[in-house]
C-alpha cells in the first residue's frame, strides 16, 4: 500500500510540474489576455511650433489648406515637397516649374496683394522679408505668416525643411535635402584638386556690380576653388570700379543671361581687353534664374559654376 501512494505521489508531482512549465512558457500577454490586436493609436501631427528666419514663433493649430508664397524659391520648394495642390497664390516672379504659371497671382517679393491673399481665404503665407506693417495685417486677417530668408547653402537647407515641417511634409524634406547634400559634395570633391582661379561675377554692367562677402555668389564660387575678386567689396552687392577689375585680372567672368548683352558687348567693353577672362575666351552666360533663386535648383547653380570655372573636371578633352 505504501509503494501505491508513493507512486501516486511521483506522478501528481511530474503531472504539476508539466502543467507549471507551460504555464511558464507561455508569453506574458497571453496570460494576461493581452494577445488580442490592440488598435494603434496614431499622434496627431498638429499643432507644430515653427521658428522662422526673423525669429518669430508661429504655431500651425492644424494643416494649412490654403498655402500662399511670395517668392519664387519657396514655390519651387513647395512644389518639390509635393505640396503643390496646397498654393492659391504666388508671386508674380515665380515661373518654375511651369504648372506655378497657372497659380493666382499674389504680387511681388515683398509686396504682397493684401486684399488678394485675404480674398484666397489664406491659411499660411510663405514668404520672404516683408515689413512688419505688411505682416500685421495679413495676420490680423487670421492668415499665419512664416518669413524665410536664406542667406547660404546652409540656411537653404533649413529654410526646406522649416517649410517641410509646416506642411506635414518633413519626411520629403529631409530626403530632398540629403540628396542635395550629396551632391553638393560629389561637386566640391570633383574640383578638390583643380588650381584656384580668380572670377568676377557681373550682377549688373551699368554701372558694374559684382557679388560681395556674403552672398550666395560668393560662398559657391569660394566652395569649388574660385576666388572671387570682389570677395573684399564693402557689401554683398557692391559696385564694382573697372580700374579693380583690371587690377585684379579675373581668369574667369560669369554673368547672368538677362538678355541685356551679350559676349560680344562684354568684349568690346572699353579697357576688357586687357584682362585674362576676356584674352582666353572664358566668359559664361549662365542661367539667371538657376544661379540667383535660393531653392533646390541652388545645387544646379553650384554646378554651373563650378564647370565655368574648371571645365576641365566636367568635360572629356
């Protein structure tokens, strides 16, 4: 009788110890019941708290509908965020991409048609630098506004994804600006073993103005081994005297082709003759648009630029 009871002992203690490893296998939510889909719970992306150039703090309670911008490399941001089907309005300067040709007309740069933006039912303004005036009653018509002010490359790149950030676009923005980052340094390492050669960019002929410290003219043509000559002018947009031109003997002369002149005027310009860039034939005409709109074309420019001045690193002889 004894054996009997032992033995019905050992097998209660094998049959609890099983039931216990089970029980101890299994995952925790199952023995809590938490093994049934559970409904995800998505933030809401809205309010967002933007700083924008002037350093004013705007809070978008919800998505803007309703976009307006006035200038030209806002739009074209806007448009390469996809965010193209939220503009009602843009400046009457923007002309990139060619669907913008179609979009209502708001004004100019920093003029903006008030009665026009308010007449949209705007729900954020873009924009550039507008006067606090301007700014206030636009905003007192219930219309947000973010100023965006490049000054650099880098405050191009902010200036994208401050935008990006506005309209729910930051995933974009941050691939656009990866990618023109890349290739911003493919560029710069193409030219990276190339001499330094002096340019002069013409800005305008009469009188003569150059791109001075500061400008975006200056940082590209410093970025891919160009020395700008007018890198010492007083400001960045400075006139520039013909005798310091002549002193300083550019090997290269890039301009914009405003349609206004054309090499031949550039060469027979009195006293050129003596300089290099005219001598050697190395006078480009480049896209005034690409190389003047701080936008994601800015990297285009930098292109330009940097073939102008080291054809030799872009171009099979």
């Amino acid at each position: 009788m004894k054996k009997k009871i032992l033995s019905l002992l050992l097998i209660l203690t094998i049959l609890f110890s099983i039931v216990a490893c089970n029980k101890n296998e299994q995952p925790a939510n199952a023995q809590t019941g938490e093994n049934e889909p559970q409904e995800k719970v998505e933030t809401p992306y809205y309010p967002v708290t933007i700083v924008d150039d002037a350093g004013n703090e705007i809070v978008l309670e919800e998505e803007p509908k309703k976009v307006a911008s006035t200038a030209p490399s806002n739009t074209e941001i806007i448009f390469a965020l996809g965010a193209e089907d939220k503009l009602v309005g843009v400046t009457d300067h923007c002309n990139y991409p060619e669907a913008a040709l179609d979009i209502e007309k708001i004004g100019g740069f920093n003029t903006p048609n008030i009665e026009k933006v308010i007449e949209l039912e705007t729900d954020l303004l873009i924009t550039g630098y507008i006067t606090d005036d301007v700014k206030n009653q636009i905003e007192e018509a219930g219309t947000k506004v973010i100023m965006i002010i490049p000054s650099d490359l880098e405050s191009v790149y902010k200036s994208i994804k401050t935008i990006g950030k506005a309209l729910n676009k930051e995933e974009p923005a941050a691939s656009l600006v990866e990618d023109m980052r890349g290739k911003q340094k493919d560029i710069v390492e193409r030219v990276a073993n190339c001499d330094l050669k002096r340019v002069f960019y013409e800005v305008w002929h009469e009188p003569l103005m150059s791109s001075g410290p500061g400008s975006f003219m200056d940082e590209m043509i410093t970025l891919v081994k160009g020395e700008n000559i007018a890198g010492d002018a007083e400001s960045a947009y400075a006139e520039y005297s013909l005798e310091k031109l002549i002193e300083k003997d550019p090997q290269v002369y890039i301009t914009g082709d405003d349609g206004y002149k054309t090499v031949d005027d550039i060469k027979a310009r009195e006293g050129y003759e003596d300089i290099s860039a005219i001598k050697d034939d190395r006078i480009y005409f480049l896209n005034p648009d690409i190389i003047t709109i701080p936008g994601p074309r800015i990297i285009e420019a930098l292109e330009q630029i940097a073939s102008s001045i080291h054809p030799e690193a872009f171009y099979e002889k």
